[in-house]
C-alpha cells in the first residue's frame, strides 16, 4: 500500500472515530454558533488540518476522493461540524496556491488556519509595497477559528485580486444569526483601509488557474493543479450526501416509536412508511451517484498534463455537483415531511438536520435553476455569456 493509501485510510478513519464526539457537541454548535473547542481539537490531533498541505511540507497529499469522504462523514454527524471540517481543510489547500513568500508567513507560525469569503468583491488602492484594502465579506464560515482571511478585491487599475489579511489586520462582525448551519459561524469580516504586502496579493484569474503559484512550488501535489472552484463547490454535494445520510439512518427509530392515533396502529407496518423510505432511499442513492459521478469527472478532466475541458464537459460536471446536493436534500424532505411533528422538539436531531438543509439549499452552488439554466445555454452552443469562466 502506498503511503498515499495508508494517508488516506488513516484520516477516514479519523473521521468514522471523531463521529460521536460531532453528534455529541451538535446542538452546542447549534447554540453558541460556532464550532465548541473541544471539535475543532478533535479536528486538529485527527490531522485534517494538514490533510490537503503538499507531501513537500509535511502534509497528507490527500486526493480529491479522500475529501469527499471525509466531508461526508463528519456530515453525519453534523452537518454544520462537516461545513467547518471541509473548509477547514481545503482553505489549507487554497492558501498552498500562493507564492512561497506568502507562504512562508503564513505557515511559519502553525497551521494558518483560514476563512475565505469573496462577496461583495473590497476595494484596493495601489501604494508603494502592496494595496490598501477597504471592504466588507459576508459569509466567512469558520473565520472564528482563524487567523487568517482570504477574501476578493480589485479596482480600475488592477483588475480582480485575491486579497491575504490576518485577521487582526480587519474586524469580524457578528452577523450569523440564522435558523440553521449555525454551527458554521459564517459571520462578516471587514477590512478599512489596511494595508496588505504585496507577496499576499494575486491576481485571481492566476491563482485559480491550474498554472497557481503553489502548483509550480509543489508540482507532486496534483491537486494544486486543479481549478479552484472545481474543489470548493464540490464540498455542497458532499455536506448534503452526509446529511441526508444521517436523516436516512434515524427514519426507521423515528417510526418505530410513532403509533396511528385514530387505529392504534404501529406507523413502521404501515405501507404509507415503507413508500417513504423506499422513496428516501432511491433520491439518496441518486445523490450519492451523482456525487462519485463528480468525483470522478473532475479527476479524469483536470488529472495531471490533461488540456482544459471543453464547456460541455464543464457543463455536464456542473450538473453532477449540483445535483448531487439536491438529490440529497430532497431525500431529506421525503423523510422530514413523513416523521411526524414530534421531530420539531428543540434538541431532536432531525429537527437540527431539517434547519440546516432549509440554509444549505439557498447556497448559490444548489440553485439548481441556475445550474440548469446555464448548462441548458452551454449544451445549445451558447457559451457562458456573462458568467466568469474562472468560476466555472
């Protein structure tokens, strides 16, 4: 087995491990908003948080596949406890992008834990040495367990930039105040006039591009050679698989328990139940094929010394990471909207799970209208319109 493998099978085991302790702090997370410490400790000494560094610096390498999995696990346990551990680790990855400067500071001192948000895009004023940044980022899931943010900026003169600020260089705004993923802690950080060094600044297109910074450093690590946004969407699909993974396995302890007032009757021997999870267990199914479908679309498109993917290809990969998240969703409704209303008890676990996939399905990356719409235009011959293709 190469160590690779034994990486891999090391960490998703971590995952299955760590479980009881996510389901454990769920409805904390829940109530503090934000991940407890004691979680994000568990994360840490599991070695996520050096999971996607390059081999080069002493991280795991971890392929795309082992992401997945280990996203989707912890999801089981709690989705929004999935969210942090995903971003957590792949912000590693999206920080390994940068050049070797940056990465030398930002890494010289621990693990560089960062939050990243790029709506709406700050403002920047070229100086002598790098960029005065002024702006406001809404949704920076984990910025609370950060020290540092990577958010998006740009001005007449240069164009889109990402932007590298330590996070006592802004301000964090307490701002996540919703019914769900509460545990995510996405709140707003701002930035007023700071000024940001020039080796922590890129150009966007560049450091999204398969040709980044890092991917020149640490050529070994191929998934530095992969489009940015091609490994952050995908982590929607795979929240929302584990979450709806969770609803499935709780469906069948939930009606055991629930009788039929009028007849008397056992719900778990009515035909009505066993359509419902019969329908439950094919919408997941669904999801998680198109899940792996992803997965495996976007290694065989962009693995090493491949040329870039048509926009059909492009499109039709859309579609499998989008989908996968509806899927997934819908499979939730089917088995929220047939447990019964005792579920809504503050504390249930499905009433957590209902909150939280009420949240996650108003992310841009599941509106499957809008994905729909735009692989229709793609797959007629009309190109992506306004649509940037680095975000595609």
């Amino acid at each position: 087995m190469s160590a690779d493998s034994v990486n891999a099978a090391k960490l998703i085991g971590a995952a299955e491990d760590l479980l009881p302790i996510v389901r454990k702090y769920a409805q904390e997370s829940n109530a503090i908003r934000r991940q407890p410490d004691a979680v994000i400790d568990a994360f840490r000494n599991a070695g996520f948080f050096d999971a996607m560094r390059p081999a080069d610096v002493g991280g795991s390498a971890i392929d795309l596949r082992t992401f997945v999995e280990i996203t989707k696990i912890i999801s089981r346990g709690d989705a929004s406890a999935g969210w942090v551990a995903s971003f957590l680790m792949s912000h590693q990855l999206i920080l390994s992008r940068l050049n070797a400067e940056a990465q030398a500071e930002i890494f010289g001192s621990g693990p560089g834990l960062a939050a990243a948000a790029a709506a709406p895009p700050g403002r920047v004023e070229p100086v002598a040495g790098g960029y005065r940044v002024t702006g406001r980022w809404r949704f920076a899931s984990t910025i609370l367990h950060c020290n540092w943010a990577v958010v998006s900026a740009g001005g007449p003169d240069t164009g889109p930039l990402v932007i590298v600020a330590r996070i006592d260089e802004g301000k964090i705004h307490d701002t996540w105040h919703v019914p769900g993923m509460r545990g995510t802690g996405s709140n707003d950080f701002e930035l007023c006039d700071a000024f940001i060094p020039a080796h922590r600044v890129d150009n966007f297109i560049h450091y999204s591009s398969r040709t980044n910074d890092g991917a020149a450093l640490y050529p070994s690590y191929e998934l530095l050679q992969y489009p940015m946004y091609r490994i952050l969407s995908i982590i929607h699909g795979a929240v929302a698989v584990g979450t709806a993974e969770a609803a499935f396995e709780l469906y069948p302890s939930i009606v055991a328990n629930r009788v039929r007032p009028a007849s008397g009757q056992p719900f778990s021997q009515e035909p009505g139940a066993h359509s419902t999870y019969g329908e439950a267990a094919q919408q997941l199914q669904v999801a998680q094929l198109l899940l792996t479908d992803a997965v495996d679309r976007t290694e065989r498109l962009y693995r090493r010394g491949t040329s870039d993917p048509s926009l059909e290809e492009r499109a039709r990969l859309s579609l499998a990471v989008t989908g996968s998240g509806v899927e997934a969703l819908r499979a939730v409704d089917t088995i929220v909207q047939n447990a019964g209303a005792s579920i809504h008890r503050d504390g249930h676990p499905l009433d957590l799970i209902c909150r939280d996939t009420q949240v996650m399905r108003n992310h841009a990356v599941l509106d499957w209208r809008h994905a729909q719409m735009m692989a229709g235009r793609i797959l007629l011959g009309q190109g992506l319109g306004d649509h940037p293709d680095a975000m595609y």
